[in-house]
C-alpha cells in the first residue's frame, strides 16, 4: 500500500533555533500535501495544504513565516519550524494524496507517523 | 463552515463486548465521511470512508459505520472488541471538491481485559 514517511519521528531543539520536517511519499506521487498539529489528548489542526511547484496555503491563524512550508517536487515536502519555541512542541503529522484523475477529498489520503517535537 | 463532534472522550469496554463510537457532523453539502485510528505515538489510519451508496459501510479489521443523513451521524461499531483495538479514534469529514478534512476531537478507547 501507499506509504508515507515522515523524519525525524522525535527531534529535541533549543528555543530560537530553526527545525526541518520531511514528508516523502515513497511509492506515490503527491500533488497535494496536508501539514497538521496535534496538541496532547486534542485532534488534527490543519495548518497548511501544499500543492507540489505552489505556495502553500495556511490556515487563519497559522504564521506563515515561522513555519515555512515548500513542495518542491512530489513525493517531498517540508515543514521548517522557524526560531522554535516551547509553545511551538508540539506533534506535527503530514498526510499526501496521490495523483488520481479525480481530485478532492475522495482520493485516497495517506498520513506518515508524526514528528514530536520538544523546544527546550 | 464544517465541524464534526465526537461527545465520548473516553471510553472503556471489556474485551469482547460491542463498540459504538458516536459522531456528529455540520456541512452545508453531501458530506464524505471518514474514520481513522491512532496508535499512541503515531499517524492516522484509515478504517473506512462513505461517500455514496449504501449507508452501512464496511472497514478493516471488523468494524463498520452507518450514515444516519437525518440524524447527521455517523456512528462506528464493531461487535467485539480486541485488546489490539485501544486506541484514539478520530472522525472526520470533507465534500466533493474540497480537499481538506475537518477531524472531529477524537474519543480514546480503553480495553479492559
């Protein structure tokens, strides 16, 4: 079946500094990429859709700036947690669909495994 | 705007028994519904989907939804529960065209020997 991978699954970063989330979609491509956070015993919040070779589209309330999303090709996509601060750990969660003839929701949506991140 | 609600946070059954997870949903379209599982630590799984057709919907590893339109639910089940089973449960929903799923708050199932 479809897999997606996300890297690191944990990462450990001082506050102020600058993180890299990977999301490779290893036997799919993937126009589109979802990028969630998932605060403890709380649901997915989306925060941003990325279609490969576009700019990311956030969500109301997501800054753009501190967490810089690029697709630059499609079975990768990257989320950078920009000068991280505590508030910012969180579970971080990217989710790829495939390229199908039939866009939108009901093509088949694949999710990696989570990235916990800890600013200290 | 599009929302889903799971009323159960917690919820405990002994091995063996039936399931039920509740889950209520608001959108202003035909709704495409969804059901996904979480291990601790880990992303989201799929169980099973609606889309059209028939309002009971079969899934992996044993269980089902069925799409009540006049009540705005979609509630999981399955008739016997496996310790394997314990996990988070997250119920979400989309439309035709719109690729973004809105989850709901998810319910955490806890299986008692």
């Amino acid at each position: 079946g479809a897999v997606v991978s996300q890297h690191p699954s944990w990462v450990i970063c001082k506050s102020g500094t600058s993180v890299k989330i990977e999301c490779r979609s290893l036997d799919f491509q993937a126009t589109t990429m979802f990028w969630y956070r998932q605060f403890p015993k709380q649901s997915l919040m989306l925060m941003a859709t990325s279609n490969e070779g576009s700019k990311a589209t956030y969500e109301q309330g997501v800054e753009k700036d501190k967490f810089l999303i690029n697709h630059a090709s499609l079975t990768l996509s990257t989320l950078t947690v920009t000068s991280a601060h505590p508030e910012d750990s969180s579970f971080y969660i990217c989710s790829a669909r495939g390229l199908h003839l039939d866009r939108g929701v009901n093509s088949p949506l694949h999710f990696g495994n989570g990235t916990r991140l800890t600013v200290t | 705007a599009q929302s889903v609600t799971q009323p159960d946070i917690h919820i405990t059954v002994s091995e063996g028994a039936s399931l039920e997870l509740r889950c209520n949903y608001s959108y202003g379209a035909t709704p495409y519904l969804f059901w996904y599982v979480q291990s601790p630590g880990q992303g989201l799984q799929l169980l099973l989907k609606y889309f059209s057709g028939d309002t009971l919907v079969q899934g992996i590893k044993g269980f089902e939804a069925e799409f009540k339109r006049s009540q705005s639910s979609f509630n999981l089940r399955k008739p016997s529960v496996h310790w394997s089973d314990a996990a988070e449960y997250f119920c979400a929903v989309g439309g035709f065209g719109n690729e973004k799923l809105t989850f709901g708050t998810g319910t955490r199932l806890t299986i008692i020997p």
